[in-house]
C-alpha cells in the first residue's frame, strides 16, 4: 500500500513499519541497557574509571570516587531517560491519551528498572540496589515528561 498523499493520513503500511521500527528501537535499548548490567563489577569499573580520569584530566579538582559515583548514576539516569521515552513513543502507538500512554510507560520503566537490579545480583561484583530503581524510574518520569509535552504542544502545529 502507497503511504496517503493527505497530511495526517497514514497508509497501513507505513503504520505498520513506524510501530516495526518504534518497537525495534526499544528492543535494541533494553538489549544495550542488558548488556551494560550484565559486565562484571571490575569491567564496570574500568569504564567509570576511565571516563572519570578524563573528566579530572579538563581540570575539575573532584575525587575520583565521587566523579566515578557521578558518572555510574548519569549513566542510569541517562539509560532510563531513552527507555522511557522510546517506551511512550511504542505506547502512545496504542491510541491511549497522553496521560494513559505517560502511565504504562513509567510502570514498563519501573518493572525493567527492577528487573535489572535482581539481574545484576547475579552478575559477580555488581549489587541490585532500591536507589538505583529509583534514579532509573525518575530519570524515566523526566524522559516521559518531557516527550509528553513535545507531543502536547508540537503536535497540533504539525497538524495545522
């Protein structure tokens, strides 16, 4: 099927390949956010370690257990923010309201945020931890926030 000439007419096909493509995205982040859980606890640490010595390289007179502390829940805070938002883009797909679609994306963030603890209590030389869900979850609040309110506010111009 030929996607529709009409502004704001979507053919079913190309319905079809923006929900393929919405929902391979999240897949692909939930497998990057698995991956990253699943590095033992001192491949981890080389990492954090690493990028904290380059940010104490530019001249910032931190200790590196703090930046290293910094950079580990940036990291989260920044995995989470993409979930949610990639996760309202698949649910907002489903012809909820804003508010619904707001809804089932935080509980879907919140229900992998703690997935991903209880994995990495398996993974040698990681801990699950409650504060880290809680990071996660309101780093999706902001994420889904902040997509909520683009779709509120730049939709109707599109459309117009």
């Amino acid at each position: 099927m030929i996607p529709s000439k009409t502004p704001g007419i979507v053919s079913r096909s190309s319905g079809a390949i923006t929900v393929a493509i919405r929902v391979a995205l999240l897949l692909a982040w939930m497998v990057a956010i698995f991956a990253f859980s699943a590095q033992s606890g001192s491949e981890s640490e080389v990492s954090s370690d690493a990028l904290a010595d380059f940010v104490r390289g530019l001249g910032l007179p931190l200790p590196v257990e703090a930046l290293t502390f910094v950079i580990r829940k940036g990291a989260h805070a920044f995995a989470y923010f993409g979930l949610a938002v990639l996760a309202f883009r698949v649910a907002i797909l489903t012809r909820l309201s804003l508010r619904g679609a707001a809804v089932c994306a935080l509980v879907f963030v919140l229900v992998y945020a703690a997935s991903d603890e209880l994995h990495q209590l398996i993974v040698p030389g990681r801990s699950g931890e409650i504060r880290d869900v809680l990071i996660d979850t309101a780093a999706g609040a902001v994420g889904i926030l902040v997509t909520a309110l683009v779709y509120r506010y730049a939709a109707p111009r599109r459309s117009a």
